[in-house]
C-alpha cells in the first residue's frame, strides 16, 4: 500500500510538467548530485521512508530525445526496525519527452542494490547481501539556465535474490549540464548558435548587428548600414520605399518601375537615363525629341521634305509639290536640242540642276519626261529620235543623283509639234524634250 500510494503522488508530481521544454541538447553531457529516499517494498517488510547521501549520476545525451548514464547512490533503508545500509550502481537509458525549460522524462535501468545491517562484509556489493536490480521510473528538470537544473525523480527497482527487497527510490537533486562548443566565444553554444564562426548577441540567437539597427547581420541585406527593416536592414535615403542598394537614383525620389529614379518630363524614360530629363522625348532618341525644322509635326528623320511644313499622310511633304508645279508651268520647261541629236546643251545643265533640286525638296514626287521631234526625217526616225531625247534628259537626272524609278520617259515623235514645222525656226522649236503641262505629277 505504501509503494502504491507514494508511486501515484510522484508520478502526479512529475506529469504536471509534461507541457513544458527544455535544451538539454545544447550540453549533452549532465553531471548531478543530490539525496536519495529508499523505502522497501516487500510484502513482509515494515519499512519507513529513509533518507540518505549522495545521489551521484553522470549521462550523455544521445539525440532524438535520448540519453545514456551511470548512476550511484548512497543511501539508508529500513527492515522491520533495523537500519540497513543501501547502495546501488544502476546503468541507465533514458528518453525526453521535450526540450525547453522544463524537461519530463522516463527511464529504466539495469544494475545492482546492496542492503547490510555491519560493516563485515567483503566487496563492495557482497553476493549475500546483493541482488541484480531492474528499474523503471520517472522524472523531470527544471532549467535555471542553460548549464543548471533541479532534478526530481522516482523509480520503482526489483529484486528478486533473497536478502534482498524490491523498493522506490527518489532523488532529488542538481544538475550541471556542459559539453557544448561555444567557437567564436559569444556566451552562445554552437548547437544554439545561427553564426557559431562570428561573435554575436545572445538575443540574435548568437549572431552580430554590425549596424547596429536591430536587424542581425544574417538577416541584414545591408549589415554595414543602418536600415529599416521593411526593407531587409537596408538604408533609404530618399523615402521612395526602395533600398538604396537597389535604387539607381537613390538620392532622388522616384519609383519601382523606374528603378527608384524619377520620370520628370513623364515621356516613360527614366532621368537618369534620358538625355532630355525635363522635355518629353522618344526612347528611341535616349528621351530627346527628334528634330523637326519646318515645324509640322513631323520629325526630320521621318521628313522627306524636312524644310517644307507638310503632312504626315504626306511623309512631312505638302500635299502639291507647289515649286515643281511652278518649274513645269514656266519657261525653264524646255529643252532644245540640235537636228537628229540628242546631246543636252551647257545651259540647259543648269536648269536640269534646278530640277534636281526640285525633286530633292519633294522626294515622293515622280514626273514624265517627254520628248518630241521636228518632221525632217521619217516618221519612225523622228519616233526614236524623241525616246532618245527624253532618255537622255532622264540619264542625266540619274547621274545628278535622282532616283531611276522616279523618272519614266515617253517620246511623241513629230506628233505634238509646238510651231510650225514648215519654217526653220519652228522646226528648232520642235527638236525638245520637256516636263510638259500636261504632264502626270505622281505623289506616292
């Protein structure tokens, strides 16, 4: 009754602390000394709770909760009124429920328990006075730091040789817990040490804030400056919500979208990358407007009539090429030639010049030259004669650098005289080529 009634008080005892942890991992290696209470068990044993010292233990946590150990205890026990003198060497194995500050556990062991009435006997554990021991029990720590704790435990062991009793023993005592590196000297054990190599704060888990901004330097994207921790332990100079680290304009307020700079002209390029930071510009002309010399609208690298205001359905040009028009209506408008030749004479280079300029002012533009012929001659003669003409005057453009494809030619023979064939002076009249009134001005 006795054995039942002091077994159920501890284990109660022991179980209100289940719910709480401990880190005996961190120094697996445990030490304890404290007193012990025996109290026999067997049946026909009247037996008191005795007290006694020491309780000595030495154990190595092993991992996933379990550990190993020796234990000794020097204790008093007694027999129907008789004092017995109690020792046990017990091996042990145990396991804990958790880790924290306050650590339940259970074991069970293997060894040896003496009981003797003298000081007569020889060895240490005499074989009349010793029996082999199996134990079970439980217990629990309670933390005071990382290396102390109080140590409460009870067991049941069993004996079955004879002179010997079955019993409870209870120890209460205090452990010192060590064996844990501690390699940069920071007062942190390496097994609880996130940076065991660098000396740190105990409340950064062992690791430094080299700025000093409450963000440890393993979790600090910026550990030599002070910074927020919305942004990672990084600095933001500006107050745009973008690291420094990570802003390319990090003195100027801008946006995420433009990499933290801003976009003062509002033209989608960025002002440390637009040439033109307070003019809206083209991307492509890094942020700058194109040039656009007659002013309409249209910029000069898309302008084919750059000093002439157009439109741009007209590729920047006018709409009617009005100074070609005035070149085809005036008197500029013919070219001579000598009777069946069909060489282009000084002058009339330097009016084909002028045309040449003409057609650069209005590059879309293409013209019709024609060329004609006096009626000396036959009919098909002076035909051919008025295609080379107006061929020669389209060679010539050519070589002063207008497009081919821009130039066609069609030769009217004697048809289309201009004076009268029958005198001299018309017939020089009628030896020409010309870009004729009538002639078809195509705009592309």
């Amino acid at each position: 009754m006795n054995f039942i009634k002091s077994f159920l008080v501890t284990t109660t005892f022991v179980f209100f602390s289940l719910f709480s942890f401990a880190q005996t991992s961190q120094n697996p290696w445990a030490i304890a000394v404290g007193t012990d209470l025996i109290s026999l068990q067997d049946e026909n044993v009247d037996s008191s709770v005795k007290f006694g010292a020491p309780a000595l233990s030495l154990s190595r946590y092993l991992g996933s909760g379990f550990s190993v150990g020796t234990q000794y205890v020097i204790g008093n026990a007694e027999e129907n009124g008789v004092d017995l003198k109690y020792n046990s060497l017990d091996g042990i194995i145990k396991y804990n429920f958790s880790e924290g500050n306050i650590l339940p556990y259970i074991f069970a062991g293997y060894g040896m328990s003496k009981y003797s009435d003298s000081e007569d006997n020889d060895g240490f554990f005499p074989s009349t006075e010793s029996g082999r021991t199996i134990s079970g029990g439980i217990g629990v720590n309670f933390y005071l730091d990382d290396n102390f704790a109080i140590n409460v435990s009870t067991s049941y062991r069993g004996v079955s040789e004879e002179d010997t009793y079955s019993h409870l023993q209870h120890i209460i005592g205090l452990s010192y817990n060590f064996g844990a590196g501690d390699a940069d000297k920071d007062g942190v054990p390496d097994q609880k040490d996130t940076c065991p190599d660098v000396p740190g704060l105990k409340e950064f888990d062992g690791c430094p804030d080299t700025d000093g901004d409450g963000i440890p330097d393993n979790k600090d994207k910026c550990p030599e400056e002070a910074g927020l921790e919305s942004l990672e332990g990084c600095p933001d100079a500006d107050g745009d919500g973008i690291a420094d680290v990570d802003d390319a304009c990090p003195n100027k307020a801008g946006i995420a979208a433009m990499n933290g700079c801003p976009d003062s002209d509002g033209d989608g390029i960025a002002d440390n990358v637009d040439r033109c930071p307070e003019t809206a510009g083209d991307p492509e002309n890094e942020g700058c407007p194109w040039a656009d010399r007659d002013g309409d609208g249209v910029p000069d690298k898309d302008d084919q009539c750059p000093d002439e205001e157009g439109t741009a359905a007209n590729k920047g040009c006018p709409d009617q090429p009005k100074d070609l028009i005035t070149f085809i209506n005036s008197d500029q408008n013919r070219f001579l030639f000598s009777a069946s030749s069909t060489k282009i004479s000084k002058k009339d280079h330097e009016t084909l010049n002028a045309l040449k300029e003409l057609l650069v002012q209005y590059p879309i533009v293409t013209i019709i030259v024609e060329g004609h012929a006096s009626s000396d001659g036959s009919t098909a003669y002076n035909q051919k004669l008025s295609e080379q003409r107006a061929d020669a005057l389209k060679a010539h453009l050519v070589s002063l650098g207008v497009e081919s494809s821009r130039i066609e030619t069609i030769g009217y023979g004697e048809s289309k005289p201009i004076e009268d064939n029958k005198t001299a002076k018309g017939r020089k009249q009628n030896r020409r080529a010309e870009i004729n009134r009538s002639a078809q001005l195509k705009i592309n």
